[in-house]
C-alpha cells in the first residue's frame, strides 16, 4: 500500500542511493529524485517539494549534508541522516540540526522502513495532523506506576504512544531515579511483545568477567566452573524485551558483542560452536551522557546510533516540581498499606517544604522519604519531614575564616549526602547513586578521607 509521501535522497554514492531508492519504493514511498550535492539538493527541493529528504554527511562539493540540515530546518523540510561517516564533533553538529532520526551505514532495509514509520508518526504529532493525545490524566492512568500531570510527562507519555507498538530499540536517559525503569516496562506492557517476558540486566552490577557469560550464556565445560549449561538474558528474553540498565557501564568487547546481536539478531553461547536465532527488542538506559563517554573512548559510536534511534529523556524531579503532591499521594497510599496506617494527607507546610527542596536523588528519594514519614508520623497526617537543610558543597570559608581545601569540601559534600541518605552508600536512593559513582569509589574516598560511620 502506497502512502505517496515524496521522498528526495540526497547521497554522493550512486550505489547506496540506488539501493535506498528500491527500499523506499518497496516500502511505498514515492522517491521523487537523487541529489549528490547540496546544491543539486536545493533545485530539487524547489521543483519537487518533497515531504522528506534522506541525507547523507559527506557529499560532492564543499557543502555538508548538515549545511543542508540547517536551511531544512529553516523551511519546515523534515529530514533524516544516513551516514557511515560520524565522529564526536559530527554527532554533537547533526543533534543541532533535530533531525527527526538517524541511522548508521550498513543497516537491514526494515531498519530504515521502521525509522521512517517513527518519524512520520512524530512529526504528525507534533503538527497535530494525527489527533495526539491531550488528556494527561488519561494518559497516566494507562500507564501504571506513572504518576503526574506536568506537560512534560505529559510529552514523555506521547512518546511512550509512539514506539511502544515499534519494534526499534528505545534509549531512556535521564539521572538516577528518574523512573527509566518504569518507561521501560511501560513500553513492553505497551508493545505486542506484552504476553512474553522483559527481562532487566542491570549492567552497572555486572562484574567485568561475567557480563558475556550473563548476557549470552555458556555450555557445559566452557571454561573451569561451568558443570552446566547457562541460558543467558538474550534467550531468556526471546519474543519479549530485554532492558539493559545503566548501558554506559557495558565494557567495550560486550558492546561488540550486543552490536552484533542487533545486526544479525542471533547470538553465540560461550563455548558453543553454532548460532541461535533470537528474537529480541532492546530498551536501553543510561545516566551517562553517550555522547560524551562516545568521544572519550569508552562507548562504540556505532552501537550509540543502534539505539539512539527513538531516545526518550526523564526530566529530572526538580523540573517537574507540580508532579510531586500527586507523587507524594501515591506513594502515602502505597506505605499506608503496607505499614497498616491510615495517614490520609500532607501539612501544607510539608507540601510548601518539598516544593523548595531540589531532589538531587529524584523520584526515588521522594519514595524514600515519604516511606521514613509514613513510619515516624502521628495521627492522620505527615506534619514534618526530614529533609536535607542542604545538598550542595560548601564553598563559603569555614568557622576560622580560611576558604576550604578541595580535599575538605570533597569530604563535605560526601558527608551531607550520606546523611540525606540516611546512611545509606549504596543501592536505590544511596548515596553512591545521587553522587553518581560507583560504590566501590565511594568507598575508597570514604576511607582516603577519614569518614566513619560515626560522622554520618
């Protein structure tokens, strides 16, 4: 079936725009001609006025293909890239130009149809050509466990709408305890994939000598300890979805690995001598910025652009403040069950207290929170709350007069967060999670500066 949308591709290899032209016409679109330049680009654009424009990076002439993107945009042209030709300083100037997707070379031909569906889906959203959905309420209530009617959870469910029902890979971002676990289950509970398992990988707890024994499974006497077979999380996961969490901290020979498992879409059990098909969706998180640990060598450029193909970022808490009363209720009502008690509201000087504060641990450390209230609370209210007087590193001089030492206010800061955490280092809402390392440095600089138990 037809959809007569134009497409113009605007590539510089004859070979590869020949191909992109017979996957597109297979596909139903209606390619309306090949540029290989910007310039030739521009006087196609103005004859044939098409709805979308596939472009390539590196074209003939002195022009780019995110020259191009720049007066796209300009127009109101929607445009996609296709490109093998990327490095960081590429990355960061396509992101600019807010193409409506990109992909890398090589790529399978549903791949490409899919990322074109996706777009066609968003762009009509935003232009309101198909009716989105308005009610936030509604919205919420369809999702269980998201809670809130702020606009840009509103936005994120939209979101959420449109690649649910997809098969491509999905990258929630966002800071610790956000709730990128939540959007990822909500997309599986959404999809087809529903009826079968989604099965969560957190990849931060992964040990370096086990990631690819985990992830893909071993047979029996493949190495010293392993008396049997193992099914790793891509089997276990076969027709649901596998969620890896934290997929920044996935080592670089794994990251090979899990690109090659979204190329060809079968993996290799450790010692095994044949392949095994899977069938497998990918939903990936991170509190890392990709982009950055990309430029720094440690996440493959390549396997960045596989799953950034529909990113959906969390805002933090602090930035969707209104969303907090409703939070709060929630998770009153959820504690109040299971502590047997029957507090029904919040003083309006404990709402007043949680607006002002800024959340550093997120939605996690509401629920922490309200969890300790619900507890320490008399009659049928929570009338105090214990939060932090101050999260931030004091860089005011001390009691003596004399401006502080980087190593004192490293010590500070680690103190103040410990003891917003009640204590806690690691785990949800830990302290190691709100400073944004791994425990085990947290640890070491607990030890290199003297902070005991005692202190916190």
């Amino acid at each position: 079936m037809e959809n007569k949308e134009k497409i113009l591709i605007v590539e510089d290899e004859f070979i590869v725009a020949n191909d992109l032209k017979m996957i597109l016409k297979k596909g139903g679109y209606n390619v309306v001609g090949i540029a290989s330049s910007a310039a030739q680009a521009r006087t196609m654009i103005a004859a044939k006025k098409p709805d979308w424009v596939l472009l390539d990076i590196i074209l003939k002439g002195s022009e780019t293909g995110i020259d191009l993107a720049k007066e796209l945009n300009g127009s109101k042209t929607p445009f996609l890239f296709i490109s093998a030709n990327t490095n960081q300083s590429t990355l960061e100037a396509v992101k600019k130009t807010q193409p409506y997707g990109f992909m890398v070379k090589p790529f399978r031909e549903k791949d490409l149809l899919v990322m074109l569906d996706i777009a066609r889906y968003r762009y009509a959203l935003e232009h309101q050509v198909s009716a989105p959905l308005t009610d936030t309420n509604r919205q919420a209530s369809a999702f269980n466990g998201i809670i809130g009617n702020s606009q840009s959870l509103k936005e994120i469910l939209n979101r959420i709408n449109i690649v649910a029902p997809t098969e491509t890979s999905v990258l929630i971002t966002g800071e610790s305890g956000t709730g990128k676990e939540r959007v990822a289950h909500a997309i599986h509970e959404h999809s087809d994939r529903k009826n079968k398992p989604i099965v969560v990988v957190n990849c931060a707890a992964l040990p370096l000598s086990l990631v690819e024994s985990e992830l893909f499974g071993y047979e029996k006497g493949a190495f010293t300890g392993a008396n049997s077979r193992k099914i790793g999380k891509f089997e276990q996961a076969d027709g649901g979805t596998l969620f890896l969490d934290e997929i920044g901290e996935l080592p670089l020979d794994a990251q090979v690995k899990l690109l090659r498992v979204l190329q060809e879409k079968e993996i290799e059990r450790i010692g095994g001598e044949q392949t095994i098909k899977i069938d497998v969706r990918i939903v990936a998180a991170t509190n890392r910025s990709l982009e950055r640990e990309v430029a720094e060598g440690r996440f493959r450029l390549d396997l960045y652009y596989r799953l950034n193909v529909f990113p959906v970022e969390l805002p933090p808490l602090r930035e969707r403040k209104e969303d907090i009363p409703q939070l709060a209720m929630h998770f009153l009502q959820k504690f109040n069950a299971a502590a047997n008690r029957d507090i029904k509201t919040f003083n309006p000087k404990v709402l007043e207290q949680m607006a002002q504060y800024n959340w550093p641990g997120n939605i996690r450390e509401l629920e922490h929170l309200i969890e300790r209230s619900t507890l320490l609370a008399f009659g049928d209210e929570i009338s105090e709350i214990n939060l932090p007087s101050n999260t931030a590193i004091n860089i005011l001089p001390s009691e003596t007069g004399v401006l502080q030492s980087l190593e004192d206010m490293e010590r500070n800061h680690i103190m103040q967060t410990l003891q917003a955490c009640g204590g806690k280092v690691f785990g949800p809402g830990g302290a190691a999670e709100i400073l944004k390392i791994p425990p085990t440095t947290l640890y070491s600089k607990m030890k290199k500066l003297g902070i005991q138990q005692e202190h916190y």
